[in-house]
C-alpha cells in the first residue's frame, strides 16, 4: 500500500461519516466551530468529492453528491453550513442556507474530474458533467462580481455600484470596457467605498482556485470567454499584491478594492477576524492552489509569486501558523499546522527549492490530530501534486 493509500484511508476513517445514503466530512469533532452542533460545511464537502474522485472512489463521492444535492439553495449552490439536531441534518439558522465560494467551485470541479472518470453516477441517475455546468453557470451568475471578474464571497453579497442601486452577481449584461482586472461595467469606479459596502468589494485568495477556473473555461463552454476573463482577473491581483510584498509573496486572507482600483489588504476586519489582513487561515491555502494551476499550465504570470513564497518557507527555520504580510509572525502563532506546511512544501516542490526536506521533514513530525483542515489538505496536496488534470 503506497504512503498515499495509507493516508487517504486514515483520513476516510476519521472524515468521512454516513447518513442514510448521503455522505459528509464531519469537520467539527472537537467542537471548535460554531454553533457548537455544527457538522459540515460546503468547503468540506468540495473536499469530499475531490479527494473521492481523485482516489477513484465512486460510492464515496456520489454520496457527497447527494449531500450536496439535498441543501443545494435557491440559488443552485451548496449552502455553507449544516448542522445536527436529533439525529438528523439541517442548515445552520442565520445565513446557513447562503454559498461559500470555494466550495462550490471544488464541487463543480470534481463534478467534471467525475464526468472524465466515470460518467455517470453509479446508478445511472446523475450526468456529472450536466451537474458541473449547472453548478458552473450557478458560480457565475451568484459568486462572481461581474463588475471586477473576481469572485466574491458568496451568494449573500450584493454588489452595490456608485449608482446606489444593488446588483447580484445574477446582474444582466454588461458592455465590454477596459481590458485586464476590471474588464466589463466600469471596474472599481462602479464601487462605493463605505464601511457598509466593504463586502461586495471584497475578494477571498482562497477562493482564487485558478486550476478549477480553468476546467470551467474547458468544460462550461458556454461562458469560456467569462472563465478566462476570471482566470486573468485573479492573476492580475495576485501579481499587484506581490508588488506590495515582494519579499515574501504572501496575501491576505481578505482583499478589497481601494482606491486605486486595484484589490489589496483592507487594514480593518472584513469578515472574519483582526487578522484578515494577515496571512491567515484563509490564505494559507494559496500556495497549494497557485501550484496546482501552475503544473497544469506553466503560467509565467503567477511563477514570480510561487517563487517568492518560497524563498520566504525556505529561509524559516520552522513555518508557523500565520504571518504578517511581511512575514512577521503573528503573535501567539508558536505553533505548525499542516494547512501551512503542506502548502509551503508544494509550492517548494513546484520551484525546486532546495530547503524542501526540512520542510517535509517539519511536515512528517505533525502527527495528525484529526485535524479535519489540515489534514484534508495535506492530502489533496499529496494528490493533486501526483495528479493535477483530476482525471
């Protein structure tokens, strides 16, 4: 049995939990999350049925399926957050029925990866590819701005231009204006920029899942032309904000649009915490999906970035749970993670740095503590650096 089959099975054991013929990740064992009786979320589950697809596991990944399939929304997209109540599964109150980003787009993604590897679902019902491009077109019309071509960060946003009137990201259609990040509609002039409209011009790097756009633009050929205007969208800020922080390539958990129309760390909480302008447990993922992308595609663009993330893994003696943009630890991170290290050594590996073994070798000494995030991380690492088609 090969170190990966070996880690997939003890994740499958830990992970993956049943109800009825419905698959989940229970990623809230420890109770850290809240509500306290939380059980899955969307991200979760993309991470579900990527990782099933790409271990070839059918039964695994068509019960995640009807998982989705049974809280996908109004809007065709996967509500963010279940919870348990008496034996049975429900969506969070107060905003659980709205979308994540990321995981709709992992959901799509390995719905496409599936519809490569078997078709159709086991029992004939499920066209996965047909399901891919209902998802894809759901992700244009609700979790992209159409303004910017960036994602947003979710179906709950509502993008409000300096008309004062608000628009969805199912807004009609646009006229082409300039090329490059702000390619239809007016750009970062459409915004406004009050506290109260900090959300609809914001951007999650985490939701920057290039490799994933990439098989929308191939597969949902319908909108190709707009994946490929979020693809060089996405690029584009990735390369302004190494300009920022050329030292060490890191982003922030958290971007909005400033006044200079371009996308950069807000110096205030957007959504999550004090450190959402920090290299955070957002972000952390970054590397990992800028390495996929780039052993796909070889894009000159984002190498500069890769390369300067790391230099700066390369040059620690440890890497620690979060950083400062210019790769100060944040304070009370004295601590490894494997959301951290297992992006850092992918990116390595892609760059050939030659620092890459102690950073294996820091990675190889966190024993897994049923961490559901890290530990799922590690393993779509491990898999997509092995295999980043999906197929």
């Amino acid at each position: 049995m090969s170190t990966i089959e070996k880690r997939y099975n003890k994740w499958r054991s830990n992970f993956v939990k049943t109800w009825g013929d419905m698959t989940y990740i229970d990623y809230n064992q420890k109770h850290e999350q809240e509500p306290s009786n939380a059980a899955t979320c969307s991200e979760a589950v993309g991470y579900g049925m990527l990782i099933s697809v790409l271990m070839k596991n059918q039964r695994d990944f068509d019960g995640f399926l009807r998982w989705f399939l049974h809280f996908r929304n109004k809007n065709d997209l996967c509500a963010w957050q279940q919870i348990k109540v008496h034996g049975s599964y429900k969506n969070t109150g107060d905003g659980g029925e709205n979308s994540a980003t990321d995981g709709d787009i992992d959901i799509a993604t390995a719905l496409f990866y599936a519809s490569h590897v078997w078709g159709r679902s086991g029992d004939g019902r499920v066209d996965y590819r047909q399901e891919g491009i209902r998802l894809a077109k759901a992700i244009w019309e609700k979790d992209i701005n159409h303004y910017t071509y960036m994602p947003t960060l979710g179906d709950w946003v509502n993008i409000k231009p300096a008309d004062g009137h608000r628009h969805s990201g199912s807004s009609g259609s646009h006229g082409h204006g300039q090329q490059g990040v702000f390619a239809m509609g007016g750009g970062a002039s459409a915004f406004k920029h009050g506290d109260e409209d900090k959300h609809a011009g914001a951007t999650r790097p985490s939701d920057f899942i290039l490799a994933g756009f990439l098989t929308f633009y191939h597969e949902d050929v319908e909108r190709s032309q707009q994946w490929a205007r979020v693809m060089d969208s996405i690029i584009a800020t990735v390369q302004h904000n190494l300009q920022l922080h050329p030292n060490t390539g890191l982003i922030a958990d958290f971007l909005r649009v400033a006044r200079n129309g371009h996308y950069e760390p807000h110096p205030q909480k957007i959504l999550e915490s004090e450190n959402d302008k920090d290299f955070n447990w957002n972000s952390c993922r970054v590397p990992w999906r800028l390495s996929v992308y780039y052993l796909l595609t070889h894009d000159p663009r984002v190498l500069p970035t890769l390369q300067a993330e790391s230099n700066f893994f390369g040059s620690q003696k440890e890497i620690f749970a979060g950083y400062h943009l210019d790769g100060k630890r944040i304070s009370g991170r004295n601590y490894n993670d494997l959301s951290y290290t297992a992006p850092a050594s992918i990116c390595m590996w892609v760059t050939n740095n030659p620092n890459l073994k102690k950073v294996q070798q820091q990675m190889s000494d966190l024993e897994s503590d049923k961490s559901y995030f890290g530990d799922s991380i590690q393993l779509l690492c491990l898999l997509q650096a092995q295999n980043p088609r999906g197929w």
